[in-house]
C-alpha cells in the first residue's frame, strides 16, 4: 500500500503548512489559555478551509475523504498548533437523527465554529451505564421542561447549545424511554458548575444543573425514545479512527523527549515511541479500510482502547523523562489518565470487543 500524499493531498498540505507557519503561534496549544480560545481557534482553522472536511457542503463542509482530517492532524502536531477540535461525534449524532430542520438549523453554526455546543450524557449515576440516566423531560403544551443533573459535560462553560438525553417515558423499558433534544444553555432553567481537572485545568468541563429548563417541542431529535439509538451513534463515532488523528501529536510529544536526552533513553519512552508508530500504522490502514467503504462498528473499542493505551504509554514517558517538576509534561501525564474513562472506559470497551467481537457469554 502506498501511504504517500496524492498530488492533490500534496498540495493541501502545502497550503495548510504554509497557514500555519503564520497563524500557529497565535494560538495557546494547553491548559485554561487554550480551552479559553478554542472557538477562535476552531473559527480559525474554518474560515482558512482547514476544518469540517469530511462533512457534507450543505451544511459548510467539503465532503473530502477523511485522509485530510488526517494530513490537517499531522501538521498540527508539526507545527506546534493546538488540536483540531474534536466535534466528529456531534455533527455524526445530529446528521444521522436529526431531521432536515434541524440540521439545517444547527449543523453549519456547529461546523463553522460560531455556535459552541456540548454534550449532556453522563450524569452522577449514569456513566457506563448510561441507560439508566435520570433527568426527565416533561412534555406541556408545544415545549418539553427539563429538570435533572448532568456531569463531566465538556465545554459546558462556553456552549450554546447541548446535545441531552433526558428520559420522556418513565414506564417504559430503560432504552426506551430515553429521548434526545437539542436545549438552550442560556436560560433561566440551566446553571453550569465549572470542575476543576487533576491537571490544574478549570476550564475544560462541567456539571449542569436543569430545573426547570424549557426546550420546544420540534427541537427533539428523531422521535420520544429514539434518544439511546442516538446515544450509540455518538459514543461509536468518539471511538473512530478520525479521534485516532491524534497519533500525530503522540509522535511530535515522543521525539520532543527523546531530543531533552542526554543519556539512554528510559525505558518508559522507547516503548511510547513503538505504541505511537504502531497507532500511526494502525490509524493508516482504518483509514484505507474507510476509503474502500468499510463501516467500522464495534471495532471502534479496539482503536479506543488501543489509543487510550498509546496515551497513557506517552504519558508515562513524558513522567519519566520531565519528572514532577516540569508542569507541562506533568500536566500530559495527568490528561492521559481521563483517556481511559472520557467516551468509555477500557473495562466497558474489553466488555464490547468480549460480546460483540469475540462472541462472549452471548
Ligand atoms: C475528560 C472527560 C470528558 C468527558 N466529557 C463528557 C461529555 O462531554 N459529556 C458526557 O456526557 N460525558 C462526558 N464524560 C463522562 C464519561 O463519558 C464518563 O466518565 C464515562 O462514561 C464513565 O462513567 P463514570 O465516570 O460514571 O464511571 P462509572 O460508570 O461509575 O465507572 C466506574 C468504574 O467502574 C467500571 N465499570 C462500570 N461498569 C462496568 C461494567 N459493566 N463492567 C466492567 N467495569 C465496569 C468502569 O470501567 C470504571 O472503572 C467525560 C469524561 C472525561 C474523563
């Protein structure tokens, strides 16, 4: 197989490289400075042609073969640049359930950057077992009224709008009776906590407080109970390739340590250094696989636990090599522990790979 850039890519990248040798150090790449203008920097990247390739034009994408999302990954890292922001799974949950209004509606805000949006899942009893999720939507007249507690829920400081499951038919079976809307997070009825990170970061997520929050009737997404249909849609899509674009930025962080050395490498790093090439290998080949029309379905707990376990392998490294006292490498150790628990956790991805790859206990 050859990896190399067809002309076409060649000259995207080229593009792309020579934006960002102008524009990359105007960004903060970590911590609360980043999560703090992270709408900049996604607008950015929209407005220069550089983000939302994959998706439809309708709704201001560029319908390209997801190898960009990949090359805009690789040069990031290069660069020095923050990270694409990560919203695949949204526009994925609102694209493939949403009706035509709705997408209408909300997708092109989304995709260019200019209405922020979170995800409200998780709540304190409700995580891996998210079906068996609290918060009630009510229906009165041609509005629904929304009160429960939602927690973990990224950008939940800045976003517009948020993407909620919230339970419509308390009679029926739990996977049921579960609903999706998009809501308004600013009014009255919604109050947002910030949580502060092990890594120091305040910035990054929240728990949302609904009392009494009103959403119309129309802005349900799908049908009442088509929310856990939904939910699968989005957490599968978290778990794809694309997030796995990140092998790029596993790689810079690998030969940033290795250049601080001035004795043998630890051990610690030469393993994150052949975890990062093989995730690099294995990205490559889903990629392929998705150009010749190959839908991933559970094979996304392997890239999941896979890339949690390149994560926490550099993250390991970045502790070896920089020790506590550097913050910044502290801090990578400290974010690649949440990448075993955001989106899943390893111990529910094993569960899926055992069911529904292996055939387990079924
Ligand atoms: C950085 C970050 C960002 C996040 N962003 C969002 C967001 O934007 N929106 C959102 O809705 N949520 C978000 N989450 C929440 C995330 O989806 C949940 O934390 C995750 O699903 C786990 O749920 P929990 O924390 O309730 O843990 P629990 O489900 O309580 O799990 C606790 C432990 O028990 C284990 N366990 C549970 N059930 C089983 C089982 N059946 N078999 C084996 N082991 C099991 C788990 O693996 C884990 O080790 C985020 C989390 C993080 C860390």
């Amino acid at each position: 197989m050859d990896f190399r850039d067809a002309p076409q890519e060649a000259e995207f990248r080229s593009r792309l490289r020579a934006w960002l040798a102008e524009t990359a150090g105007r960004f903060p790449t970590s911590g609360d400075d980043y999560w703090a203008r992270q709408g900049e920097w996604h607008r950015a990247l929209y407005a220069a042609g550089f983000f939302g390739l994959s998706w439809p034009k309708e709704f201001g994408g560029h319908e390209l073969p997801p190898v960009y999302d990949v090359i805009v990954d690789e040069e990031l890292a290069l660069a020095g640049a923050p990270p694409r922001p990560s919203l695949g799974y949204l526009v994925h949950g609102l694209g493939r359930h949403g009706g035509k209004e709705l997408q209408q509606r909300f997708l092109p805000g989304m995709i260019d950057g200019t209405q922020r949006w979170c995800q409200g899942f998780s709540e304190p009893g409700a995580g891996s077992d998210l079906a068996s999720l609290r918060t009630t939507a009510t229906r009165d007249g041609d509005h629904y009224v929304v009160h429960g507690h939602k927690i973990w829920t990224s950008y939940s400081d800045v976003a517009d709008w948020c993407l909620l499951l919230a339970r419509t038919d308390p009679a029926a079976p739990r996977h049921k009776g579960i609903s999706a809307f998009v809501i308004a997070m600013d009014q009255p009825g919604v109050q947002q906590r910030p949580l502060a990170m092990i890594s120091g970061v305040t910035r990054e997520f929240g728990q949302v407080f609904f009392d009494g929050a009103t959403v119309p009737a129309d802005q349900m997404v799908g049908e009442p109970g088509d929310g856990w249909k939904l939910a699968m849609t989005v957490v599968g899509h978290e778990r794809e390739p694309s997030t796995l674009g990140y092998a790029a930025r596993y790689g810079k962080l690998v030969r940033q340590l290795a250049a601080r050395l001035d004795g043998p490498a630890p051990a610690e790093l030469v393993w994150a250094a052949v975890h990062t090439e093989m995730l690099r290998l294995h990205v490559r080949r889903r990629l392929s696989e998705q150009l010749d029309g190959v839908v991933h379905g559970p094979d996304g707990s392997l890239d999941k636990l896979l890339m949690t376990w390149v994560d926490q392998s550099v993250g390991h490294a970045a502790l070896a090599v920089g020790g506590t006292d550097d913050t910044e490498l502290l801090g990578s150790y400290l974010y690649s522990r949440a990448q075993s628990v955001m989106g899943g956790t390893s111990q529910i991805q094993k569960n899926i790979i055992a069911a529904r790859i292996l055939g387990l206990g079924v």
